[in-house]
C-alpha cells in the first residue's frame, strides 16, 4: 500500500473523529485533539498547554516509511520529543499500532488500537471516587491535622498534638513510599534509554544504578596476588568476626568500639481505632454538608492529591535528632 492511499485512509478517519474525541502521546500520555483535517497538514490543540500545532503531511510520510521499512516495527524513542503526537495520529488508521510495552509503532494486517482517550481517562469533575489506599485515609487525617494546627511554630503545640502530627506523618511517608515503589515499577515498562518523559507536575527518566559487591575472598587475594599486590595491603578487621568473638570473649564493647549515643523519636505506637473513628467524622462531615459548606470540604479533598509529594517531603526525616553524646 502506497503512502498516499495511507494518507488518504487516515483523513477519513480524522473526518469520522468525533469533535470531542482526545488522543494520548505515546508514552508521555500527553491529551491533544484534533481540531482541523487539511489535504497537506492536520491541526491539533494540546490540552497541557493549550498551544495550537500543525501536524504536516511530510513528517507522516517520513514516520510511514521508517515504520513500513522495519519489520520490528519503528522505537519511539527515536523521535524527537516534540514528535510525538505523530505516531498517536498515525495509530488512527487501521494499519498501525503503538505497542506501549515495546515502545514502538508497528504495520499490523489484523484489527488494531489506537491511542484515543477512553471514557474512563476523561476527567470527572462531578464524580470523585475515594481510592482504597492506606496513603490516602493517613494523608486525609493529616490535611486536617495541618489545618488544625500551627505548623509553622511547633514549640507553641501541645506534645499530644505533636505525638498524632508526627505518628500521622510516619504513616503517610511509609505507605507514600509503598505506593511510589509500584508506580516506579509500572513506569520502568514504559520509560526508554534515558529520555525523560513529562507530567503535569514534573518529570521522570529511566536510570541505571551501579552496584558492586567483592567476588570471594580467595579469588580476590589470587588475583592481587597474581598482580604483585601484597595481599596485606586489603586485608583488615571484619565487624562481623569482632562481634562473634565479644560473644565469647570477656571483652567488653568498649574495648572494640568508639561509642556514640544519638537521642531520637520512634514512633512506640498507633492508635487506628482513634484514628478510624476521625477519618469517617470527616467523610459524615463531608456527607451531611450541603451548599457553600460541602463545595469548600470537597475542594479540601480534591487538593489532597496535588499536596501529597509536599507533605511526604515534610515527613521526609522520621528521625530528628535532638542530642549526641560520646562514650570513652
């Protein structure tokens, strides 16, 4: 099939577009809509910036032929990064795919899917459906917490509000960073050779962490042995073996160690039975509300999502310590 009976297939497949209809950049799932189909060029308003874009008919046909040309199919991480609403455009015509998981667009013979928002990807801005997350319950009692108090003058608050202030950011740090894990698990499928890729709030990229651990004791002393290297030169005291022998020996820690002394808060304990009973008082207050009241608890609510890097990094250091002291 040559590139003009392509061309015109997927003019008529923008034409049939529905008005409303939002396309998804590969990848950086950036929203864009399709505004103006011309003969020599397609016209697209991205939704993140509100910029109007032209979309010309000679960066398709430069995109089909590498696509057509590779049996594998074309990475999209060899598009420029202002390319990308060209393969989301293209995925419209029914012989070409983005396989998200390779991260690339292919040529298919068979049925096909494109990169068109579903319904569910729509933003509800009547309907909001609460997530069942432990992050979510913690962070929503300590927004309140937040509000109640004073932050910013911690010396003037009662120690019983600094004890649930400070329990409430443990919990919300420890299942932030639970449910940061799955995400970043999720986000390696999709992020290739290092080239970031951009959200609403920020940006992230694929890295790569180098991790050395010393090959046995005795490969490591015939290979330095080998090179000429006095093998005293490596070898020293092994924590481990000092500590079997204080087990055994009459040798105090002292003797062995230089001891310092560091004063920290743990959290000792949770009560959720308390803290259960303030998270539904909220959702009842929430519940009963009506009028200007609710709007204002509900807008409460909807800015939970967008403080919730804030308050993980307020809660950042579960440790603070207070005083350190040396032992002889």
């Amino acid at each position: 099939m040559s590139f003009r009976t392509s061309w015109h297939t997927l003019l008529e497949e923008l034409e049939d577009l529905p008005t409303e209809a939002t396309l998804l950049t590969p990848m950086s799932q950036k929203r864009f809509r399709v505004t103006d189909v011309q003969e020599h060029r397609i016209i697209i308003d991205v939704e993140e910036t509100g910029e109007t874009r032209p979309l010309q008919r000679e960066q398709f046909e430069s995109l089909y032929r590498r696509v057509t040309d590779e049996s594998g199919g074309f990475e999209l991480d060899r598009l420029p990064p202002d390319a990308a609403p060209y393969p989301a455009v293209l995925s419209l015509h029914p012989g070409f795919e983005i396989d998200e998981e390779a991260g690339s667009i292919v040529e298919q013979d068979g049925p096909t899917t494109t990169q068109l928002a579903s319904g569910d990807d729509s933003p509800d801005e009547t309907e909001r459906t609460e997530p069942d997350l432990d992050v979510y319950a913690d962070a929503l009692l300590l927004v309140d917490a937040l509000e109640r108090h004073t932050v910013t003058a911690l010396e003037e608050m009662e120690t019983d509000a600094l004890v649930n202030l400070y329990t409430l950011l443990s919990d919300v740090q420890r299942n932030a960073n639970a449910v940061r894990q799955d995400v970043a698990d999720v986000l390696l499928a999709r992020l290739h050779h290092d080239q970031p890729v951009s959200g609403s709030f920020g940006s992230v990229q694929r890295t790569t962490r180098r991790n050395r651990s010393l090959k046995d004791d005795a490969k490591v002393l015939e290979t330095l042995g080998e090179a000429g290297i006095d093998r005293e030169r490596v070898l020293g005291v092994d924590r481990d073996k000092v500590e079997a022998i204080l087990d055994v020996t009459e040798l105090s820690e002292s003797d062995m160690y230089d001891i310092e002394k560091s004063e920290y808060v743990r959290k000792a304990g949770v009560d959720e039975e308390r803290k259960e009973t303030r998270l539904q008082g909220l959702k009842d207050q929430l519940a009963a509300a009506d009028g200007d009241e609710a709007e204002e608890l509900r807008k409460e609510i909807e800015e939970l999502e967008s403080r919730i890097d804030e308050l993980t990094e307020f809660s950042s250091g579960t440790t603070f310590h207070t005083r350190t002291e040396s032992e002889p």
